[in-house]
C-alpha cells in the first residue's frame, strides 16, 4: 500500500507543491475578501475559471504551432500571466459591483450575500459553456468539454531531486507563486493602503472615523484577489495545459480548504495551507489511489476544522502587526 | 401585492379551526387532482405532467421542506444537503436488491441512517462559526458521492440498476387510476404516495415549528449567544434540526430510488443542492407555503419552458443575484422573518466591512461576538 508512495515519494512531492502553490494563490482571495467582507466568495471559483479562459484565448490569439524560446518566450509567459491577471482582476471587481454591493449597502444578510455569489458563480460557468466557448474561442456544440492548451514552451528537465525530474515550467510556476506572495505580503504589511485592509477587517466602524474609504479598500480586495487568482489561472494553464467552463468549482472548494488550513484571513496561512493541501492530496492518492484524491482533501478540512477550527497559523489578518 | 397578503394572514391567523380544517383537506383533495390530462397539456407540454409532478416537483418541495429546517429554521447554512438524499436513495437500492427488503422497510431505515449521517456530520461540525459549516457540509455533499463513485462493492461509477418497486395492492381503482399498483408505466401512484408522504412530513415540521423545538429553532437562527445565556441547549438543537433534516431528505431519497429503477453517483451534484437551496430563498425560508412555491417554481419553470432549456440555469443564476439584490426575503416570507431581516440579521449575521445607513440599522458582525 505504501510501496507506491515510498517508491515515488519526490515525483508525488514535486506534484504536490506545484498543485499547492496555485491552491495557495487561489486560497489568497478568499482569505482576503473573508478578512475583510466576512464573505465566502463563492464566485472565486470562477474568477480562476476566468483566467485560464484569458490565458488561453492569449495562447489562441498568438498563434503558437511550435514551443516558443528565448525573448519570445519570455514576452509570452508575461502576456500570459498579464492577460490572466488582468481578466481575473477585472471580473472580480466588476463581480464586487454588481452581486455584493447592493447588498452590503443594505446591510443584507450573509446567507444573502452567499446565495447572491452561488447565483454569480452558475451565471458565469454557464456564460462560458454556451457563449464564450463556442463563439470566442470558436467552438461550437463544444462548450462542455475540456479544452487544449497549446504549448508554448519547451519543458526540460533542469534538474532532478532522489530520482525525480524537475522541469523548468514547475521552476517558474513555484518560483511565480512565491514572488507574487511576497510581492502582496509587503503591500498589505507595508502600505498606506494595506492599512487601510488590514483597519478595517479588524474593525469596519471605526476604520470609517479614521478617514478609511471602505468602498475603495473592499475594490482593492477584490481586485487584488482576483489578481492572484488570474495569475493562477495563467500558470495552470501552463503546467496543465487544459482549460473547462467549470474547472474551478473543485478546485475552488480546495482552494478555500487551504486558506481554511492556513488559517482564514492569514495571508502567509493561505500559501502554507495551500502546499500543505497539495502535499496531501497527493500522498494520499499514492497510497488510496487517484479516485480518492478530492475524497482526502474534503477529510482534512473537516478534521482539520473539528481540531484546529483557526488553522495552522491562526486567522489573523486582523491581528497583523499595524 | 404585501397588502394583499398581509390581510390574507391576518385573517388566515384568527380563522377558527373547523375554515382552516377545510382548506387543508381542500389543498390536500387539490393535490391529488393535479395529474390530470385536462391541465398537463398546458403544464407540462414536453414530458409526461404526472412524471414530473413526481419528479422534479414533488422531489423537489420534499427536499425543499426538508432543508427549510435546517436552513429556514434554525438559521444553519447546509450546501450539501444532497448528501442525504443520496444516502437515502443507495439505502432503497442496496437493502432492495442486496437483502430483499420491501419498500416500507427500507422506508424506516433510510430515515434511521440519514439521521444517523446527519448526527455524525453535525456532531463534529456544528460547533463551528456559520460559514465554515456551509463549506463543511459542502465537502461532505462530495465526500458522499465521490466515495459512492470508487466503490465498486455499491456500483462505482455507473451505480445500481433494478431497484424494485414498492410492493403493489392490485385492484383498488379509483377514477380508471389502479392507486396501488407500482408499476413502471403509470406514474401516477407514485406521485400520490409522495403526496401521502409529503403531507405526512408537513404536519410533523408544523407541529414542531411551534413547540418549544421550534421557538428554540428561532432563537438560535436570531442570537446564537443570547439563546445559549437565556439556557437554551443551542448544540442540541441544532443537532435535532440536522438530523430531522437529514432524515427528511433521506426519506425523500427511498422514495424517489423506489420509481426510478437504477440510480448512480451523478444523480447527486452538487447543482441539487444548490437548486434546493435556491428553492428555500426564493420562496421565503422558514415559511413552508412560501417554500413549497419556491421549490414549485425551481421545479416546474425549467421543465414548462424546456425549449430554452440550455439558458436555464444561466438565468436561474442571473435571478438569484437579482432576488438578493431587491428581494431577499423570497417571495413569500414569514412574517417573523421578514422582520429579522430588516434588522439586518437573518440566520448569520450581517457582513463586515458594512457601513450601516441610517436607514439600515444592520449591526456589524463585530459586535456581535
């Protein structure tokens, strides 16, 4: 039973943190509209969604028969992640006009606002399975099935760790999913409009007498979470190469799974509850099988809820140091 | 249309016993004229109308009353109510045709291990905070049908075929309907045992709305930590409202696996959940009239207009950020909630970051804990 996962421990492991470093970036919008809205964004799921799409129509648009190299490359791994970032950031703010703010200017309730973002969440799935689909990306009759990446770049091998591989992609995939959690770490913990999200999750009212426009920092947030969530969707169009109208309902679930691990409204939780999450789902399918990969990452988090209701880190984006 | 209803009710509240007696034996008599041939042409032009009275309709304003417990009463937000429904429907196809039970056999036990799958998801769960619980029992929605998926040993992917039918009683025929015999080509004694059932399961969750179960229910939907000082055991209760809802929804299940034949995993999304749910609000959760319209509604509009059937739940999503925007009390709301939710509140509490108006006096979450 184990045989499996001792005989291949790096690959699984490999795999694991290159699936939880983009569950960490998806985790990182959830966590921060929690922090500060107190909302389950339930449409996150498809703001993900809505970057790969981008990422792809990129792929489309460019034409790529053959893997890109050199400048070229280069310049197309950043319109990528541009176009995903861009198209995600987007959505999501326009998704903040249109299903949350009416309600939260009327002082709705969250069983509310939650129905309102499951409401968004079929609106856009179905958008994309009956128009963009077949008509953006000229498809028809297609719109329901999963569709092909291109490839853009050449993976090689770079280097290899006990026996596994490690290819260049995996290299840029982590290293982007660091570098883009460093970069929000230092713009939460160190600008003025950081303190601006980080005063009014700890206290909306008060926020409000200390001068704090909270229209324009709940934009932010979500224009920040959606960036992240694009960038994601950028990378996992490149290491998978594959694209769906619903590829971010599970992976959204597991997402908020991993920012529930980390500890909700902690930003560094969510990218440690994310690998961590990788980690064990695909330990887990080494030793149970492939099938009960989902089946693993639901059983965690709901131990992990009935042990460590707060996370491994704490839920602290209330308690970061001002 | 709010004038109208409100002298509606106030007159329905001080109606006396013997009018009320004979609207519900009315409502009841109306039920089982339903599947007539003389309306289902209009109702139902694409498909058999007492097939989807059956289901999705009656399916669905069970499974809606269900929920509405859960939801509507005691304020608990539950995204994978179709765990339960699923556990009821494999119960009727395992013990059917591994064991040979009967039909009403297998009734009881579904109902016993539904509840018993609610105590055991709620018990470790309901504990935590509001939303957490909704992804919670999300998870468990897929846990329930992921695992029914790779196990061979219950049908893996492609599930139970030749479920059995309830056991017939041949010969009692009324209006040319043979009322007992559950057979596979007329669906109508089908649908009137659901109407049996359903009416049975109606009475049970109105005597309980208003005992003392159901004014602890409201309080906890209200104030959690207020009821727990006034010496409300809130874990208990809210225990009890899973499991009755649990068991609902598994009952709902033996009965719809009992016509249905052969059943697998894909019978059970996540999407049945979420319709149910959005059957609740929309019809106004925690009033069962206004609940069994909504649940009609999410059921009968989809399948009247079939002919746009690949924008329906593009629309369907559409209307539900549209209800919340401008009605979020549902069509028909209790009165009690309607007032909770002018307060601001309603079930979990306002969100953060709210800036109340004036004229909203929403509380901000902080201040509640």
């Amino acid at each position: 039973m184990f045989d499996n996962l001792l005989g291949s421990f790096w690959p699984y492991t490999i795999d694991g943190l290159i699936l939880g470093a983009i569950y960490g970036l998806v985790a990182l919008g959830y966590t921060m509209v929690y922090g500060v809205l107190r909302l389950i964004n339930f449409a996150h799921s498809e703001i993900f969604m809505i970057g790969t799409m981008a990422s792809a129509f990129v792929v489309m648009v460019m034409g790529v028969t053959k893997p890109l190299t050199g400048l070229a490359l280069v310049g197309g791994l950043l319109l990528l992640v541009l176009a995903g970032g861009a198209a995600s950031a987007g959505s999501a703010m326009l998704l903040e006009r249109i299903a949350y703010r009416p309600l939260r200017k009327r002082g709705a309730s969250r069983l509310a606002a939650l129905i309102s973002a499951i409401g968004a969440s079929l609106f856009l799935q179905e958008l994309f399975a009956l128009v963009i689909i077949p008509y953006v990306f000229n498809r028809p009759q297609q719109g329901r099935n999963q569709m092909g990446v291109a490839r853009i770049m050449e993976k090689d091998t770079l280097f290899s760790i006990g026996g596994a591989q490690v290819r260049v992609d995996q290299v840029i995939i982590f290293v982007a999913a660091l570098g883009m959690m460093v970069l929000l770490d230092l713009l939460v913990n160190r600008t003025k409009i950081g303190r601006g999200i980080r005063a009014t999750s700890q206290d909306p009212e008060t926020a409000v007498l200390m001068g704090v426009d909270i229209d324009k920092i709940v934009r932010v947030t979500f224009l920040i979470g959606g960036l992240m969530a694009g960038v994601a969707g950028a990378l996992f169009v490149l290491q998978f190469e594959v694209t769906k109208f619903s590829i971010g309902f599970l992976l959204g679930i597991k997402a908020f799974t991993a920012a529930v691990l980390g500890g909700i409204g902690n930003l560094r939780g969510a990218l440690l509850g994310g690998l961590f999450l990788g980690l064990i789902e695909n330990y887990g399918a080494a030793i149970f099988g492939s099938g009960w990969k989902d089946v693993i990452a639901f059983s965690v988090l709901v131990l992990v809820l009935m042990f460590r209701p707060t996370g491994i880190l704490g839920e602290s984006l209330q308690q970061a140091r001002a | 249309m709010g004038a109208f209803t409100d002298r509606v009710r106030d007159r329905w509240a001080t109606a006396p016993g013997w009018q009320r007696w004979t609207v519900y034996v009315l409502l009841f008599i109306g039920a089982l004229l339903l599947p007539s041939e003389s309306i289902g042409h209009f109702m139902s032009p694409y498909s058999d109308w007492a097939s989807v009275l059956f289901f999705p309709v009656g399916t669905y304003i069970v499974l809606a009353i269900g929920l509405n417990i859960v939801v509507g009463q005691a304020g608990l937000l539950d995204l994978g109510f179709v765990a339960f429904f699923a556990i009821g429907g494999y119960s009727m196809a395992l013990l059917g045709t591994r064991l040979g039970l009967n039909f009403w056999e297998i009734l009881i036990a579904g109902v016993i291990l539904s509840a018993i799958s609610g105590v055991v998801l709620g018990g470790p769960t309901l504990r935590l905070r509001g939303d957490y619980l909704a992804i919670v029992t999300l998870g468990f929605g897929e846990i329930v049908r992921q695992t029914a998926e790779n196990t061979d040993a219950i049908g893996g992917p492609r599930g139970i075929a030749g479920i059995p039918h309830p056991p017939s009683i041949d010969g009692v025929v009324i209006f040319g309907v043979d009322i007992f015999h559950y057979g596979v080509l007329d669906p109508r004694p089908y649908y009137y045992l659901l109407v049996v059932v359903a009416t049975l399961i109606i009475i049970f969750v109105k005597r309980w709305e208003k005992s003392r179960v159901g004014r602890a229910w409201a309080a906890i939907r209200e104030d959690e930590d207020a009821a727990e000082v006034m010496g409300v055991p809130t874990f208990k209760f809210k225990l009890l409202a899973f499991a009755i809802g649990a068991s609902i929804g598994g009952a709902m299940g033996v009965v719809w696996a009992g016509k249905t034949i052969s059943i697998n995993p894909n019978d059970f999304l996540f999407m049945l959940s979420a319709t149910i749910l959005a059957a609740v609000v929309l019809g106004g959760s925690g009033n069962i009239p206004g609940v069994i319209l909504g649940a009609f509604l999410v059921a009968w509009l989809p399948e009247r207009f079939r002919g746009l059937s690949e924008y329906r739940i593009m629309v369907f999503g559409a209307a539900l950020v549209a209800l919340m925007i401008f009605r979020p009390e549902g069509l028909l709301p209790s009165r009690r909630r309607k007032a909770e939710l002018a307060e601001g509140t309603g079930g979990m509490g306002a969100m953060g970051a709210e800036v109340p108006d004036p004229q909203a006096h929403a509380e901000p979450e902080g201040a509640a804990k």
